[in-house]
C-alpha cells in the first residue's frame, strides 16, 4: 500500500485549514465572511467655543472619509453626533467599528444609557473604537472609567493637561503596523497629557511636555478580543497638511478594523481641495495663525 498520497492530502489540507483559521482570527468577523466592514464616524458640527480652523471636526472626518475612499472592504457612514442623536444606538448596533469627532468625547459615550451599552456591545462583539482630540476625555473625572474601559486611555476632571506647543513627536513602538512608513516629526499641535492609561495600552507616539516623556496616540488589543485606537492631537486642522499626520490617523483606524497595512505604509495622497475650510487652505498651525484665528468667529451651523 502506497502511503504517500494520503499523507500528501491530509498534509495539505490541515494546512488549508489552518491558513483558513489564521485569515479569519487575522481579518475579524466582518471581513472574514467576505462582507465589507462598517465603520460608524461620527462627528460634531456645532462649536464648542473654539476659533475657526481648531476643533473642526466635521472637517476632520470628512478628510478621514476620503482617505478611508480606496478601501472596498470598508463601508463608511458619516453622520452628525449632535444632540439629540435619538438614532444613534441603532446605527451603532449595525456597526463593525465606531471613530468619534466630538467635544468631550468621554462625556458624550456616556450620557445617554442607551448609546452606552450599544458602545458596549459593539465592544463585546470585538469591534473597532478610535477618538480623535476632544473625543478623548471630558471635563468631568465621572466620566473616566466609562471611556477607559473602551478606549484604554481618556483624561478627565481639573487633573487633566494640555498645552499649546511645539514639540518632537518620537516614535515608542516603530514595529507597530500604525506606525508602517511613519517617521519622527516636529508639529505643533495642543497636546493632551498626563493622560489616564490601561497598563495594556501599547503607547505608539510622545512628546516631552513639561520635562516628561507624554503619550498622545496609543493602540489597544482589548480583552474582547476588539481593538481601540486613540489621538490626542489633530487640534489645528492645517495639521492635515502633513503627511504624518493622515498616514497615523489613516493605519490606526484600519488597524483597528483588522485591515493589513503596507509595510512601507498606506497611501495618503489627497486632493488638496479635500484639506480646504469654507474653500480655503488653512496656513500652517503656529503662534501667529493661532492668533488670527483667534480674532475670527465660527459661524455656527
């Protein structure tokens, strides 16, 4: 009897098998079924007391939107967060991953009992949570735990910092597939710090503040088995400019999403049109733009 053939067959198809089990644990639910994966971005539009060209994050999602454009796999819903967001646990709920653009966003998970336990479930079903700036934190140190707990990091409460600077972003993890095609670089930007971290928490980028070594942008493989991404910088929108800062906003959400990022990173090329505010570029961030901003009013929509 002649052996070798079965053993061949059985050899190959324990591998088919395993590859099979590896590209489902690799690529998540949603994606493993051939199905595209449904990313909820939700942004605000009304003010929240800041100059035009800061907290524009209505702005910010759009430009997450068109870089999200090239992905088929990924399904994007931009919808406004604005209160009341009467609708919003159900859009949750038919979710594969949720990125917030909103002011105090800690506060704004948690205030109504019904859009926190469908942030919760969309959690327990391993999906993907990504904040941006004011997403992270709020005012209210109740509201630590809530965001901490989904997040894996959140500032809160008259403890909380944040500074206007400019300042040397290194790189903490550089093998971190966020981070693919990044490099150091120099912005100037308002940092967040002395931030509330999971131990777990992979720190993915810092900046010296105050003689510290602060994290601004951390990555999270939650217990789950769902991933949390999370940036504390992006307060100027003319930092959209650069091509840093879309490469780790870009690979951080679709790390969380499961989605594989190139080695020598994703790419962010934009039409310079999608960068524009009311139809125009704004200048670099810097004391002397901030100040001008300053003088002006947003318009409230």
């Amino acid at each position: 009897m002649n052996l070798l053939p079965i053993s061949r067959r059985a050899f190959y198809t324990a591998l088919i098998f395993t590859v099979a089990i590896l590209l489902v644990g690799a690529g998540g639910s949603a994606a493993a079924d051939g199905k595209p994966v449904h990313l909820l971005i939700v942004a605000q539009k009304t003010g929240d007391g800041h100059p035009p060209t800061t907290h524009e994050f209505m702005g910010g999602a759009h430009v997450m939107q068109e870089l999200l454009k090239p992905y088929k796999n990924v399904e994007v819903t931009l919808v406004n967060g604005d209160e009341p967001w009467a609708d919003g646990p159900g859009l949750i709920d038919k979710a594969d991953g949720i990125m917030l653009w909103v002011t105090q966003g800690a506060k704004w998970m948690q205030i109504d009992a019904d859009r926190f336990a469908a942030i919760k479930r969309l959690s327990a079903r391993g999906g993907s949570i990504t904040a941006f700036h004011w997403s992270v934190g709020s005012t209210n140190a109740d509201y630590i735990k809530g965001q901490l707990d989904l997040l894996g990091g959140t500032r809160g409460g008259t403890q909380r910092k944040y500074k206007v600077l400019e300042a040397d972003v290194k790189r903490v993890n550089p093998r971190h597939p966020i981070l693919n095609g990044v490099g150091d670089f120099k912005t100037y930007d308002e940092f967040y710090y002395r931030l509330d971290l999971r131990p777990e928490i992979k720190p993915l980028l810092q900046a010296n503040i105050d003689g510290n070594d602060e994290t601004c942008a951390w990555a999270w493989e939650r217990p789950d088995g769902g991933r949390s991404f999370g940036w504390v910088c992006i307060h100027f929108h003319a930092n959209w400019q650069a091509p840093e800062y879309r490469r780790v906003a870009l690979q951080g959400v679709l790390w969380s999403l499961k989605i594989p990022i190139p080695a020598g990173g994703a790419n962010v090329d934009l039409d310079s049109k999608t960068l524009e505010l009311d139809g125009v570029l704004p200048p670099p961030a810097s004391p002397e733009s901030e100040k001008a901003a300053k003088k002006l009013k947003k318009p409230k929509i």
